[in-house]
C-alpha cells in the first residue's frame, strides 16, 4: 500500500495530539473498510496496545497504525489487518530504539534506480532518453509530473527554490497541496530550515559534477504547523535544464516504510 498517496499525511495530522492519546489511550477507528489505530508508543497502556493488536488480528481488509515516536508521528499502511498486527508487534519491540536526527546513505551507483522502484526507474529513463532537458513533449512526462520535485539553483549553486512540487510527491505531500500550489514564488524550498542545510551540498555537488546521486535519508522534519512528522525517502536528483537552458534539479522522491523501525542508517 503507498501510504503517501493513500493519504498518510492526512491520517497523521487529523488524529494529531489528543487529552486521551496524551494519557495512554489508543484510538480503533474503522471508515470505508479501513481500520486505523492511533496511539502515542512511549506512552500507550499495555492492555489499549494489546487491544489494538486484537482488532488489527481479526480485521481482513487495509489498516493502518498510525503512531507517535519520540514526539513525532509516523505511521505504516498494510494491505490487510494481520500484516498491521506484525508490524505493531515489531514497533513495540524497538519503542525505546533513539531516532537519529538526520541519517544519510548515498549509493555509490546512482544507476541501481534502474532496479529499485518502477517510479524512480522511470524518472531516470526520462532523463537519460532527453539527455536531461525537461519538455513537455517527452514521452512519459505527464505521467511522472505529479510525482516531480523540480528546483531552480541559486547563483552559487548553495541555495535553490522550487519550480514545480507535483501534488503526490512526498514533498507536496508532507507540507501539504496548498503549500506546494504557492512555492514558485517563494525565497527558499522547505519549510524546515535544519534540513534544508542539512542537504543543501548534496545538490551543489550535483550541479557541479553534473551526475545524478541516490540518497536514502532518515530525519524528523517540521511541518508548517508545527507538527513533527518522521520522514523516511529514498531521493535521486537529477541534473537537468529546461528548454531554455537553464539548469534545475529534478527529483524523485520514494516514501520508505521500512524505514520506520528506526534501526539506525548507516551514514555517507
């Protein structure tokens, strides 16, 4: 199940901090066949866990577990109510595992997106058929534009700004579409300062060598209201340039669930 696109973000912030989750409930809602469970993991009451468990157990349709970490939200969707069940089981065994600020590994051949996901695998065809100019034209672009995150260099290649934030990327996604709709006029790509230096120099090096590069990257981002959320993805940016020449990054960005265990990554 692609959580992101099934509305994760959504999830997350309409059953955000509550009096009954702040004191150790958890919360089973089912809508349209869906079962959700919302709970805070350092402070949920075993037997609302156990609960939890129960109902995920003899639910057969989606689920998701929808969850706090160590002040921030995070959640996981299954296709079906028992995956859900394994996967909390699973969450409450690393409860106390610490979450890296920010963890970073870079793939050495950037080229293994060719083999990772479908999405990616497309979004460098796309680039490698064009020799990297972003056209309308290109077969395959209208497809991939509303996963597209295309970003304008600054002078020194040390600031940039986004151009286009597709509404299902995982930018567009986090943030939220209204935020996304308004980012062509705005000073800086994210809302979350810490991060934005975080991996700035990843795109300068990019600009600069001309070569794609693949990140998985682990951190909490702030989102414009205030509200952590624990965000794992894959990145590849993509050197490219519009019509005019004018160089931009385009990059496809993947949700990674597994990541959500929070078994630390190893940095590069």
């Amino acid at each position: 199940m692609d959580v992101i696109s099934g509305g994760l973000v959504g999830a997350l912030i309409a059953t955000r901090t509550s009096d009954a989750i702040d004191r150790g409930r958890a919360a089973v809602r089912r809508e349209s066949g869906l079962l959700r469970c919302t709970f805070d993991l350092q402070r949920v009451d075993p037997d609302h866990f156990d609960g939890c468990l129960q109902r995920l157990e003899g639910h057969a349709g989606p689920a998701q577990v929808v969850y706090r970490h160590q002040g921030a939200w995070a959640a996981q969707g299954v296709a079906a109510g028992r995956d859900g069940a394994d996967w909390l089981e699973a969450l409450w065994t690393r409860r106390e595992t610490p979450v890296l600020p920010i963890s970073r590994k870079r793939y050495a051949d950037p080229s293994q997106a060719l083999r990772l996901h479908p999405l990616l695998r497309a979004a460098w065809r796309l680039w490698e058929d064009n020799g990297g100019e972003i056209s309308d034209q290109a077969e395959g672009f209208a497809r991939l534009l509303p996963h597209m995150q295309i970003s304008i260099p600054g002078e020194h290649g040390d600031q940039q700004r986004f151009f286009w934030v597709g509404e299902r990327s995982t930018t567009a996604q986090m943030f939220g579409r209204h935020w996304a709709l308004t980012q062509a006029t705005a000073a800086a790509s994210i809302p979350d300062e810490r991060l934005e230096a975080a991996v700035i120099g990843d795109y300068r090096v990019v600009l600069e060598s001309g070569t794609p590069r693949l990140d998985d990257i682990s951190t909490t981002i702030r989102r414009p209201d205030g509200e952590r959320v624990h965000l794992p993805y894959r990145r590849l940016i993509l050197p490219s340039r519009l019509r005019t020449g004018r160089p931009v990054f385009n990059v496809a960005t993947l949700w990674r669930p597994e990541a959500l265990g929070f078994a630390p990554a190893s940095c590069g």
